[in-house]
C-alpha cells in the first residue's frame, strides 16, 4: 500500500511538472555563420540590394525560429532579430528620430534603411556640397560589451508608430506555422538610456505610452498571445518619479487590453530586483521574468521571491532565469532544479517557466563548428543552441521518471567534477603569486607632476602632440594572410616577412603625415582581447565563437578556464621592429587586464578580482620586457573598464578598488620616465571618474568626438572635478566613414582647450583604426595633424 502511494503521488507530481513551460527571451541573430555580417556589409558597400539584404534577415529568422521550436521552447521569441541594433529598432519603431536625419526620409512616415543606417553609422556626402551626418552616439548595454544606439531625446520629439518590423516578423512567424511572442524594449528602459537635451526624459512617458499602446493593441488585434516587455533597468536604483511612471504605464496597459487573450511578460535581467521587487510583484501583467543565475541566485532568494508573488497575486507566472546567458558554461543542473523546485513547491508548476537569463545575444552561436578545442574543455562549454538543449534536459529532468532524471543528473555532474579537476585549473605557482601581492605592488614609484616633468625632458614633444589609438587599417589582404598562415598554406617566415611589411608602410604611413607618436598598426592581431587569449596560458579560444559588439562588429571573447600566466613575449618582436624604423617613439600596445576580463567568457570558480590579478601580473611581465627592450610609451587599454562596473551603486567601490588595483599592477614596476598610456571608450564614465584618476595614468584618451565634446566638459572637466593627468579627447569618430574636416577637428579641439589646460592635451582619434578603409583614414589622420598644428600655432601667436 506505502508503495502504491508513494507511486501514485509521483505519477501526480509528474502530471502536474507537464505543465511547466520553457520560455526563451532572444537567440543570436548573427547567424552560425555570420551571415548577418556578410549581408550588411556588402549593403553597405552597394554589392547586395535591399531585397537581397532583406531576404537575408529572414533566413535568418525563421531559421532561429524552427531551431528553437525542434528543440522544445514553448515561448519562442520574435523581433529579438536586427539588422543593427535592438534600441535603435525601438528608436524607429517609435519615431524618435533626430531632426538631423529627418531629411532623409522618403515621404513614407515609415524609417527606413537608409534612415535607420544613418542613425547607426553617419554619412560623409560624396562631395563638398552633400550633407554630412553625424551617427547617433554608442553605449554599453548595461554591464556587457554590447553596444547599443543612443536615443536622443528633446522638447520636438514626437512619438508615432514609424516602423512596421516588429508587426511584419510577427506575421512571418505566423506564415511558417509558429506563433511567436513579440518582444520589446521597456518605456522606462528605452527613455533612461537615452540623452537628452533641456527635457526631463521622463516627462516624454505619458506621450510615449499611448504609442506603446497603440504598438501592443496591434500585436493583439493579430493574434499574439504574449508580448515581451524588456525592463533590465528595474535592477537599477529608481527614483519614485520613475516608479511612479512606470505604475501608470502597466495600470494603463492593463486596462486597454481588457477582454483581449493577449498577455504581459515583464522581463528583468542583469541582477535582482532588490528593494524594487515589493511594487514590481504587484504590477498588473500576466508573467514576470528574473535572472536567477546574476539575481536570484540561491535558493532563499528564489523562495522569498514567490512568497511575495503569492502574496500579491494568484495568478502571476514566474519565468525562472536559471541558464547563464551571458557565459558559455555547462549548466549545474542540480543548482537549477533545486531553483525550479522551490519556485514549484511555492506557485505550482503552471505559474513557473524554466528560462535562461537573459537573451541569448551574448552567446556564441553553437558549438558544433568547434573541432580544436580540447575535449576537457568542450565538455564543460554550452552556447546559444546547446543552452536550448540544457533548457529541454531541465524541464525532462522534472517532469520524467526518476531512472531518466538521475541519468541526466549524474552524466551532468561527472562532466562538472572533472573539468573543475583539471591541473590547468590548479596551478600552484600562479595562485602563490596572487596570494603574495602587497600594497606596494599596486602603485607606481613617483607623483605624476614627478613623472611629467620626467618624460617632457626625455621625449620633447609639440604641444598638443598627436597619435592614433593603436591599430590601423586591416585590408583584405591582411585577413587573407592572416587565414593562410592558421591554416598552414605560408610559412612562419613567409608571414613574419608579410607583417614585416605592413609595419614598415604603417611606420611610414605616420611619418608622412607628420604623427608624433606612432603605432606599429597591430596587423598581426585579429583582436585586441583575442589576439592576447590565443598567448596567455589558462585561456583558450574558439574558431566561430563570435558574438555581436555593435552592427556588423563581431568578437571571439577567449576563453579563461584556467590560472592565467605568460608563457613567451606577446608584442615585443612587432614593437621592437617598428621602432627600429623610426626616431620617433612607437608606443608598446596592450589591453589591460580589467578588458581582457570583461571581454572574455569567464571561469565561475574563483573570484574575478583573483583572474584580474593573474592577468595584470601576465602584462606586467610583457610591460618590463617592453621597456627593457626601448620602448618607453606603453599603452594598456581599459575600455572595459566601465562595464564591470556593478548595476547597483552600493557594489561600486569593492569592484572599482580591485580593478584599480589590477591596472596598476599591471604597470607596477616601470620607471618614472616610461610614459603610461590608457585608452577608454563608448561608456558613461561619469560615475567612475575618481577611480580613472586613482588609475594614475600619465596620458588617457577618450571617445568623445560623437557627443561634441560634451563627455569631457561633464564628466573629465566640470566644477565638480578636473581630469589631472594627461588627456587626449577623441576628435573624429572611427566608427563612421564621415571625414570630418579640419575645421570641425579645430572646433572639438578649441573646446577642449577651453576645459583642459593645453599643457595636458593629446589629439587622437576616438578608436582604433582597424575597420576602417585607408581611403578613409588618410584624410580624416591628415586632418587631425592640421588641426593640431593649428592649434600650436595659435597657441605660440
């Protein structure tokens, strides 16, 4: 009878786990290989049609599509796909389009491509007399190395559905048998990560909803059953205009949909919703989505979570973020049932949906095309195709017979065990040296004014001397190379030799157009993070792991599963060679140890302050062999600075004090008349800037060509706080073809003489030059030098 029972209450609790659903937030639109890419830039460049371009993004959605309903979702995303960028298909979904660009617009009032690609990259004009547009300026999404458009708003923006996309992809989906759920940017999260001008952004959030409104009753009135709501800015501090706000919207929302079938998901990501999370639970929607894996991520706060939602609603839907979308691991299957279970146990299986954390963007493809990583390694990795399957193993997990479920349990966690067993993993020597750092090795010998003065005796340079960022243009050639010698078809000499060359064109390149500090061009790199991934030992590399930075930019993130060390020189032969050519100084170029961090995927077994440091102590090494071999401008570049800031301002200074101290230890050692270069980008670093001072780098440079100026006078030279090192603002825009003329360099270059002392200013562009053409860059660098000979003659006059 006991067993009779016992069977009888699984076989129900079985019944009852059928219920669960899997939901999926967004699949990688780049395609498994990179398709969207190909298509885009050969758009651009007037090889493909629209109708070839088009033709190309729904391939590729309905490819995405049919994956993910073979694999079992039962909530399957639409308009999560874009030709560029998610924002700035929001910005054009509601018409927010900056007057600059309105001209461009055919008479229809929907925006189209021509509009939509200006906004994301500017236009030059194809003579003097062509109107030349600036792009909207570029963000990081939240804390990743996405970037997204910023959306500009004034007392003139008017709001009106001016976009078709997100209804026509809805329909598509329709046409090929599978009702998708349309998803969609948040009001309160487009309008906080926008800019504005002389308007409080939140007084545009009534005029706003109604067309939120009018956008939502559409996919309604077409059948959706759900509509996605992204809202990640609820993991922020809100103010109470904002809650507010964002209360009258889903009140309002609520009430137009009433005796429509269509519901509501609002789906958070990116951490918890701390003290948010009491009004949130009674928001009037349908399914809440939460991080489980950067938020709720142990059981207690899992199961305080549903008490609340029990408390505030009988029928709220928990979508159950247990799958890290944001990193490449193997899912712990154990951890995330124990999560599922408790959400169950709380609200029943029919109010619980399993999920991954966030949209699977910030995945790489598949693993299938990898055949050379090592199979210890493999075994322990999952991106977006095989996260489908871990999402499809949890729900079997909980909803079959015991035998099935141990099966599947037991294989996941002996994967587990030994990877984390792996020696790579345990290096007694790396680990000995981290636990051995002291205060001391965090700080450079000397003052800055110390250094200064140093480094003006030694290197004698102009005033408002000039340089680039780094790398220069990588043609066709190069990348065809480059693709030669992986794959066996050159030899080492025959490559060595080719980069030879390149490096003596780019030395000479520089010299011609009068720089004073050159670069080697980095012509041997494929990327500033990768290229050190594939020469530090402890990270890996894929072959087609690649994810979207920005348009048509893709990265490799390495992979950092092991104790990180320097087996060999990583840039000394390169750098060493060019400045064998010249008199002038060539800077020593490498990524600094917060970027390599931020802009890989990272191992989840130790803390990221211990990997920063084995880095920082890895660049250390090639910093003093740099130095002992006459290279005396070292730049270490930390764009990913910013990003690794913590989403919630209370977490901001235990992140900001140890990356910090991994950058200067970086550096730690050099002498005082070593001039220590930075390099930082496409952030808001107003909230960071004492810790860029506490960094004590002797030159930085910024972007700050897209915002005029502005990011200098409010954030690095305001009343508050001036910059006191060296600093070099970005003068013309290296994500854009526009080559802005010497004037318009003179005009960036006369603001911020007007904030900075000219005794500290540097003139460079906002980025590397590596994706740019040299058509483009020769005049845009020509232009730059004049401006800055302008200006020192207007200094001395």
């Amino acid at each position: 009878e006991l067993k009779l029972a016992t069977e009888s209450s699984h076989i129900f609790k079985l019944q009852e786990m059928a219920q669960l659903l899997i939901n999926n937030l967004g699949f990688p639109r780049i395609g498994p290989s990179r398709e969207l890419k190909l298509a885009t830039e050969r758009f651009w460049q007037g090889k493909a049609s629209t109708e070839e371009l088009v033709k190309v993004g729904s391939s590729l959605r309905q490819s995405n599509w049919t994956l993910q309903k073979e694999n079992g979702i039962d909530l399957i995303p639409s308009n999560d796909f874009s030709f560029y960028d998610q924002v700035l298909d929001t910005i054009s979904l509601f018409g927010a389009i900056p007057q600059r660009y309105q001209t461009l617009q055919a008479s229809s009032a929907t925006v189209d491509l021509t509009t939509y690609f200006a906004m994301a990259r500017g236009i030059q004009g194809s003579d003097a007399q062509s109107e030349k547009i600036t792009a909207l300026e570029m963000l990081k999404w939240f804390d990743t190395n996405y970037h997204y458009m910023v959306p500009e708003f004034d007392t003139k923006t008017q709001f009106s559905i001016s976009s078709e996309k997100i209804f026509d992809e809805f329909k598509e989906s329709l046409s090929i048998g599978i009702k998708t759920k349309p998803v969609l940017i948040g009001p309160l999260t487009f309008l906080r990560l926008g800019k504005s001008k002389s308007i409080d952004k939140l007084d545009l959030l009534p005029s706003l909803s109604v067309v939120y409104l009018q956008v939502i009753k559409r996919l309604a009135d077409l059948g959706a059953e759900w509509v996605q709501l992204d809202e990640p800015i609820l993991v922020l501090d809100m103010d109470d205009k904002e809650i507010s706000g964002l209360k009258e919207f889903y009140n309002k929302l609520r009430q137009s949909l009433q005796g429509s079938s269509t519901k509501i998901l609002l789906a958070t990501y990116f951490g918890d919703l701390g003290k948010n999370e009491d009004w949130v639970v009674q928001l009037p929607v349908d399914a809440l989505h939460v991080d489980a894996h950067r938020g709720y991520s142990d059981v207690s706060s899992v199961s305080s979570l549903c008490k609340k939602i029990v408390a505030a609603s009988a029928h709220l839907v928990l979508s159950l973020g247990v799958i890290n979308g944001r990193n490449i691991w193997k899912n712990d299957y154990s951890t995330s049932t124990f999560k599922l279970k408790t959400a169950v146990s709380l609200l029943g299986a029919d109010r619980v949906w399993i999920a991954p954390s966030c949209a699977l963007i910030h995945s790489p493809y598949s693993l299938q095309p990898e055949k050379k990583l090592p199979e210890f390694l493999k075994s322990a990795l999952s991106f977006a195709v095989e996260k489908l399957g871990e999402l499809k193993d949890l729900k079997t997990i909980l909803t079959s017979q015991v035998e099935t479920s141990d099966f599947i349990l037991k294989k996941n966690k002996s994967i587990l065990e030994g990877f984390f067993q792996h020696p790579d993993l345990n290096v007694k020597s790396v680990r000995d040296q981290v636990e051995s750092l002291r205060d001391g090795d965090f700080q450079r010998q000397s003052s800055f004014r110390e250094r200064k003065n140093i480094q003006l005796e030694k290197f004698r340079l102009p005033k408002f001397p000039t340089t680039t960022i780094g790398s220069l243009p990588q043609t066709p050639e190069i990348r065809a190379m480059r693709l030669k010698f992986r794959k066996n078809e050159i030899s080492q000499e025959v490559y060595d030799n080719f980069i030879k060359t390149k490096i003596e064109e780019g030395i000479r390149f520089q010299e011609q157009l009068d720089i004073d500090v050159l670069v080697h061009g980095e012509f041997e790199r494929n990327d500033m993070v990768e290229y050190f991934g594939e020469n530090l030992a402890g990270i890996s590399f894929t072959s087609q792991g690649w994810v979207q930075s920005f348009g048509s930019r893709y990265v490799k993130p390495p992979v950092i599963y092991g104790d990180v060390h320097r087996v060999k020189p990583m840039t000394l032969k390169e750098t060493v060679y060019a400045q064998s050519l010249t008199s002038r100084p060539v800077k020593g170029m490498l990524t600094g140890p917060i970027t390599i961090l931020q802009w890989s995927f990272v191992r989840e077994d130790q803390s990221r302050r211990d990997t920063a440091y084995q880095i920082a102590l890895a660049i250390q090494e090639e910093v003093k062999d740099l130095e002992q071999n006459g290279i005396s401008i070292i730049q270490v570049d930390e764009p990913g600075l910013r990003e690794g800031l913590p989403l919630k301002s209370n977490q901001y200074q235990q992140y900001l004090d140890w990356a910090g101290k991994a950058f200067r230890l970086s550096v730690n050692g050099v002498k005082d008349s070593t001039q220590i270069h930075t390099h930082m980008c496409y952030a808001e670093f107003s909230d960071i800037i004492q810790a860029i001072a506490k960094l004590d780098a002797d030159v930085i440079s910024i972007e700050s060509s897209r915002s005029q100026m502005k990011l200098l006078r409010s954030t690095f030279a305001n009343h508050a706080f001036t910059y006191p090192n060296e600093i070099g603002p970005g003068v013309f825009d290296i994500h854009s073809p526009r080559i802005p003329s010497q004037e318009e360099m003179i005009d960036l270059l006369e603001e911020a003489d007007r904030v900075i002392d000219s005794s500290l200013l540097w003139v460079n562009p906002d980025c590397g030059l590596k994706t740019r053409q040299w058509s483009e860059v020769s005049p845009q660098l020509s232009n730059m030098v004049a401006a800055a000979k302008h200006l020192r003659a207007k200094v001395v006059g």
